[in-house]
C-alpha cells in the first residue's frame, strides 16, 4: 500500500496507469495544499467530454486545482507538443516557488515525451495527410502496417489506427521513420530522475469489471447526451472523436445501433483500449514505481 507521507513534497509526481483504475483518486489523495493536479489524458483535453472521457469532479475540482482538463473544443489543434508547452508554463511556475503539480494521465505518448524528450518533427503536409486518409479507408489498418519500417513498428500500438497512420505520415513526408526521429529526441521536460513516477499495475479481471461499471454509469450520468451534442459537428477522423465509447453512441444516436448493444460495444472498445494501456504501461515505463491494485 502506498504510504503518502513518504512521497517528496518538493518533487512533481507523476501517476500513470489504464483507464478506470483510479488514477484521478489517487491524485486527490497525494495533492494537498499548494498543489495542482495537471491532466496528461489525451482525451480529457476536450470540453465536450466531461462525463465519457471520465474528467475529475467538480467537486475535486473546487478542492484542488485542477490544469489542462476540457481546455480545448473540437476544431482546435491539439499534440503532445502543444501539451508540453502548455506544461512548461506550469513547471515554471512551480520551480519559481508555484503549485507542486501532481502529473496524472493514461496517455502513455504525453508521459514518455515528458521524461523522455520529445522529437521536432515537421509538422504532415495536408496532401500526405489527405493521402494518408484514403489509403487507410481503402487499404486497411494491416495493410499500412506492412508499409512501416521495421523499428517504429515495434514501438507503435499496431491496433490503433490513428497511432500507425501518424507513423505512415512521418515516413512518407520526411524518409525517416518515426522511430529514427524519436531516437534523436529531445532534452526532457521532466527528467524521471527529478519526479516521484508511480505506475498503476491493475490486475485484468478487477479492472474489467470496473471499466463494465463506470461505462453503464457514464449513461445514465449524460454521456449519452454528450454524444448527440456533437453530431452537428461530428468528424470520426477528429483527435476529439477517439474518445472511447463515442462512435457507439453516436451510432446509436443515428439509428445504426441499439443503446444496449452501443453500451455493450463501447464497453468492449475501453476494455481492448485498457488492455494496450497495460502493455505500454509494462515495456516502457519499467523505470517508475508500480502499484499494485486492487
């Protein structure tokens, strides 16, 4: 059981772990007075999924500030780069006397940049984007596998489309693949070494059931309502539009799918979603302290 009190006070902390393992309460329980719980979920930038994407309270929110959460709306740009910048400022702040920031999230690609280094890599020129888009609709996820090299396939989510067709991108507009770029990298924003990095290590059954759990309640807590506010401007290709669960209620929402067998569905997609969270979890982040739950 992780002891609180023998967690530096004068050093950021990092949490990381699968959705719906309880990363948002372990946050509140090690951020005190003089601290600030920063978001590094991917999904939890955008303002129109405060209920899917499973955002802190409100009420954590009035206890605790909160940084980083429902900051962006669809239609905005927004990367791990624009992440890092916008952490800098509060890393700043905190090493001029500010907030302790208690780091918590379950995008695995924000947390290693920030230990890591992040790659400047030119920016996809729409025209390979646009090509990009074409090939994976008629081609298919597998078929764009087979077109990486051979390194970045080993270091991407192969079952994530939007994971591979980013890596297709970079090696069709630059010659290198992702993997070369992000071997040159970048000098960390955070080293590991200057943080208290913990890692949440869910046993597979209890979270399964919790994942069951939270999305069942997520419906009747408005998810679903969230989902039909978007379609005027729904855009299944959008950053936004990867929040776990949406495309089955949006399906439901236009007639393609029961509510029963979108809950079923988005339930299964947050399950498969946590499974490759944990493989993540356990080969690149070795080096922070793992918690066991439940």
């Amino acid at each position: 059981m992780l002891q609180i009190d023998t967690i530096d006070p004068r050093r950021p902390v990092l949490i990381a772990g699968p959705t719906a393992s309880g990363k948002s309460a372990l946050a509140m329980r090690i951020a005190g007075p003089g601290s600030v719980v920063v978001n590094a979920d991917a999904l939890q930038v955008w303002d129109c999924w405060r209920v899917l994407s499973a955002r802190p309270a409100p009420e954590d929110e009035a206890r605790v500030p909160h940084a980083l959460y429902g900051h962006k709306s669809p239609g905005d740009d927004y990367s791990v780069g624009h992440w890092l910048r916008d952490l800098a400022v509060i890393l700043a702040d905190f090493r001029q006397g500010g907030p302790r920031p208690v780091i918590v999230g379950g995008t695995g690609l924000y947390l290693s940049a920030l230990t890591e280094g992040l790659a400047e890599i030119p920016a996809t020129p729409p025209g390979i984007r646009a090509e990009a888009d074409a090939r994976l609709a008629d081609r298919g996820l597998a078929a764009m596998v087979a077109e990486l090299d051979r390194a970045t396939a080993a270091r991407t989510d192969l079952l994530n489309p939007a994971r591979v067709q980013r890596a297709w991108e970079v090696l069709r507009a630059t010659g290198r693949g992702l993997a070369e770029w992000q071997a040159a990298g970048g000098q960390p924003l955070l080293p590991l070494a200057q943080a208290e990095a913990l890692r949440i290590d869910a046993d597979r059954d209890w979270l399964a059931q919790r994942i069951d759990s939270r999305f069942s309640k997520m419906i009747t807590e408005g998810a679903l309502e969230e989902a039909g506010a978007i379609l005027p401007v729904w855009d299944p290709a959008a950053p936004w539009a990867k929040a776990i669960g949406a495309p089955e209620l949006v399906a439901h929402h236009l007639g393609k799918m029961s509510l029963a067998d979108a809950i079923s569905a988005g339930q299964l997609a947050t399950r498969q979603y946590a499974k490759r969270q944990r493989t993540w979890l356990r080969s690149r982040m070795r080096g922070w302290k793992p918690l066991s739950l439940p």
